[in-house]
C-alpha cells in the first residue's frame, strides 16, 4: 500500500506564483488589491493553498482541455 503524498497547506509568495503560472509581481499585485488572501506568519507571507484553489477556478470557469485539443485550436462539443 503506497502512501499518499501531503497535500502542502500554505506556500511562500514564490511557491504560489509558481503554482499559479504566473509571476511574482503579479502575485503580490493580486495580494496588494486583496484579490487573494494570505496568512502572515512572522515575517513571512503565506498563501493558504485553499485560496490558490479557489482564485484558479474563479478567473477560469470555463473547464480545462487537454493539451491536445488546445494546441490544435479543436473544442470538443
């Protein structure tokens, strides 16, 4: 029986940014206009990975094609 692997529950500004596909400026644009939330912990800035979840599926609604069919510009219908 293999062991499941722990699900990360916050990440550094940079971990989230990475995670989300976009850059580290944008990140703490999102952060700065409260459009994502964080935990401050010490000095460091954390991004719950609920709200990293949740901002992905907001801004992107529509569901996610495989490779393949974004490539050739062919929606399944």
């Amino acid at each position: 029986m293999s062991a499941k692997p722990l699900q990360r529950l916050l990440y550094s500004k940079r971990d989230a940014a990475e995670q989300l596909s976009i850059s580290l400026r944008s990140l703490n644009y999102l952060i700065s206009r409260g459009e994502l939330r964080f935990r401050r912990i010490g000095s460091r800035v954390l991004v719950p990975h609920g709200e990293l979840v949740q901002f992905s599926r907001a801004h992107h609604p529509e569901p996610i094609l495989p490779a393949m069919q974004q490539e050739g510009g062919h929606h399944a219908r």
